[in-house]
C-alpha cells in the first residue's frame, strides 16, 4: 500500500492507529482515562511547553498525552481521520455541534468586529450569532442567497465599519429551504475586507451536506464545521461537533477549547470512529433514496413546492453553483403542504415509519416542523423573509427502503 493513494472511505479503517501500541488490538481501544502517566518529569515538562505554546515542536517530536482536557488517542485518532475527506491540515473535535460553533466564533471574534453571516442559519446557530456575540460587543449582518458578490460587498461599506469585519460565516446549502451560497464568492468579500495583518476569514457550517458532498476549503473557505451528530455519527447515538482547517487557525481553536473545556470525551470519539468506517456507504444510499422521495413529492397534489437541490432547472442561477460547489444534491429536503401549519402537523401527526423528531443524517428518517420547532427562536419577520412558513416539513431521508418511506408519506398526505 505504500505505493497506492487510498481513498478516505478505505483509510476510516485504520489510518493513525497502530495495533502495536494497544496489545495488537485490531479496532482502537476507548482509552477511558482522565491523565497519563509520563516516564520521567523532564517529559512531563516537554509535554506542558509544547501544550501551551511555551516552545516549537522539535523536528520527528511528537506532543506527548498529558490529560483527556487536552489529547487523549481516541481523540487525536478521530481528528486525523476527519482531515481526509476535506482534505484539511488539523481538525479539533467537541462534545457537540454549537460548541464547536460557538468556540470557533468567539476565537476569531472580539467586542468591535463586524460578522457577516448567511441567512437563514440553524436555530442555534442564529440564537448564538443574535442574541449571545452581540451581548459581547460583536456587530452582526445577515445577507442572503440572492444578493450578489457586489451587493454585499455596498452593503458592508454602508455599515461604515468594513475595516472591522472579521468572519464571513455561512451555512450552505441553508437550513431549511437548501438555499445555496457561493463559498469562492464569500472568500472573495472576505479578501475585500482584509487588510495587511487584518484578515477576515470565511467558515463555513457543512453539516448539510458532510464530509462526503461539499469541500468547502476547495472554494476558498479557511474553516470547516460540522455538527459531527449529523451524517459524520449517524445513528442518533451520539452528540458531538468538529472544526477542520490549516494547522495554525485549528491550533488556536484548540487553545480555547482547552480552556473552555469543550472538546469530546473517549467515548464518543470512538463511537464517531465507528460511524466513519459505514460514512460512505451509508450517505450515497440516503441520496439515492432521497431523490425517488423528492420526485414523488414534486408530483403529490397535496404538495406545494418543494425545496431539493436535485430539482434545481438550468435557468435558476442556483444551479451554476450546485454544480460547480457540490458533488450530490445530498438528502435533506423540505416542502410545503398545500394549506398551513395544521395540514402540516395532520401529516406529521401520521406518520409511521418515518419519525417525528429533530436532528438530521440519521440512518432513520426524521420529520419536522421547522417554523415551530428548529427554527422557534427567529422572527416571524426573518421567516417571512426567508420562506420558513407554517407549511413546510423538513425531511432527512434514511437508509430504509424508498418505497416504504414514500408509502408513508403518501399515506400520510392521504391523511391531510
């Protein structure tokens, strides 16, 4: 194998454990431990000024295991695997998806800075960026698919503090309407905006489409999220969250983490190793599915529209950047049901196989009524705005046969 590049879906089997060092243990242990023991105080000593910056890693030095708050195998193991499918130098893993969100934020963040976010945004997201960085002194504002490149660029010069701009944050395809963001065009603002030492980076939250659809670091993106709960864990098993990157903006998000105390425990990094060996296969199938549902609905006269990257025409100026951007339409979906949020919760009230909960990229298939439940703490003027009306039912698409989830939903919608 030295000869031959594998490929990531084959690497998630082994890549960074060696058997050797845990008894010849083929699948790496949980190393369920709080400290490490060091052989001597002078590794002891090495081991803290590597971790807290003190020195420079000396050439073949590999930074020693201190404590779980700081690195633990299970943990170092999972972040190296991670970096694979995006190709990126380092990855940090927390214990939930808006932790990795909210430390990465308030890293590259400080009381002045301007944050230009897409809209719409996850729940919690959107909550964080409103209700909590602006509590700290960071100035906020949105933009939206349809805005071009230039557009948002006057609209950041008319804020007059253009000079204070710091992230470009963007969640792509959106949560819940698969509104698309040109991630080459938001790394185009944020080199607008950078000045000498100043520079305003792009991160982007791909828990959308996960590891395997969208590269966002390909597009000019310098941070990756993931809530690793998503497609990365897939089994609803499990809560986690990832930030991926070059090895200097991940060191410093790893310091923060450090001391906010965020990062995932042994545990649930081994759970997330096991979901990674099945990622693949377990993604390609939901996408197939989801297309035969997608086309199903697209035809239901109960149906008033419904929102999947698949069905995107030539003429929609969307479509330049599926394309270009993406590697599948991916199996999230939503659609509006023909009346309102009652003919919306009649069908969600019906369902059988198809489960009514939150939560996405599950091998189950989940449903859910974004305008209550997701997405309860934005405004109604920003669902208005947005298209997050009483109507509409998101849907993740599981590994289940397609034509037992479509009999659900055409069961259900018979309901309505």
């Amino acid at each position: 194998m030295e000869n031959r590049p594998l490929q990531p879906e084959s690497l998630m089997m082994s890549y960074g454990y060696k058997p050797e060092l845990s008894e010849g243990s083929l699948k790496c242990p949980i190393f369920q431990t709080s400290t490490f023991v060091f052989k001597k105080a002078e590794d002891g000593k090495a081991f803290f000024q590597l971790a807290y910056g003190q020195r420079e890693k000396l050439p073949g030095e590999v930074p020693g295991l201190i404590y779980s708050r700081l690195n633990n195998p299970d943990l170092e193991i999972l972040e190296d695997r991670l970096t694979l499918w995006d190709r990126a130098e380092a990855c940090a893993v927390f214990e939930s998806g808006m932790s990795a969100i909210s430390t990465t934020l308030m890293e590259f963040l400080r009381p002045g800075n301007l944050l230009l976010f897409s809209a719409p945004l996850y729940g919690g997201s959107d909550h964080f960026i409103k209700h909590v960085l602006t509590r700290m002194g960071v100035e906020i504002l949105p933009f939206y698919a349809h805005e071009s490149e230039q557009e948002v660029i006057r609209k950041v010069e008319a804020t007059g503090k253009g000079d204070k701009l710091a992230m470009v944050y963007l969640e792509t395809p959106a949560n819940p309407t698969n509104a698309l963001f040109d991630i080459e065009v938001c790394a185009n603002i944020a080199r607008h905006f950078s000045r000498g030492e100043h520079k305003a980076y792009v991160a982007v939250d791909n828990t959308y489409m996960g590891p395997l659809w969208q590269h966002p670091l390909k597009h000019g993106a310098d941070l990756v999220l993931y809530s690793a709960t998503k497609y990365i864990g897939g089994h609803s098993d499990v809560v986690a969250g990832a930030c991926l990157g070059s090895k200097e903006l991940i060191g410093r998000v790893k310091v923060l983490r450090t001391f906010l105390g965020s990062m995932a425990g042994p545990w649930t990094a081994w759970l997330l190793m096991r979901s990674l060996e099945t990622l693949k296969v377990r993604m390609e199938q939901q996408a197939a599915n989801a297309q035969q549902v997608a086309r199903y609905l697209a035809q239901h006269p109960k149906v008033a529209r419904v929102y999947y990257l698949g069905m995107l025409q030539e003429q929609d100026p969307q479509y330049a950047i599926y394309k270009k951007q993406l590697l599948s339409p991916g199996a999230m979906l939503s659609f509006d049901v023909q009346g309102g949020e009652a003919e919306a919760f009649s069908l969600l009230n019906h369902l059988k196989l198809i489960k009514l909960a939150v939560s996405l990229g599950s091998t189950e298939s989940l449903a859910q009524h974004p305008a209550t439940m997701t997405h309860a703490d934005v405004s109604a003027e920003d669902k208005a705005r947005l298209g997050i009306n009483p109507a509409m039912v998101r849907l993740s698409v599981g590994v289940e046969n397609a034509d037992d989830i479509i009999w659900d939903l055409q069961q259900a919608l018979e309901a309505v």
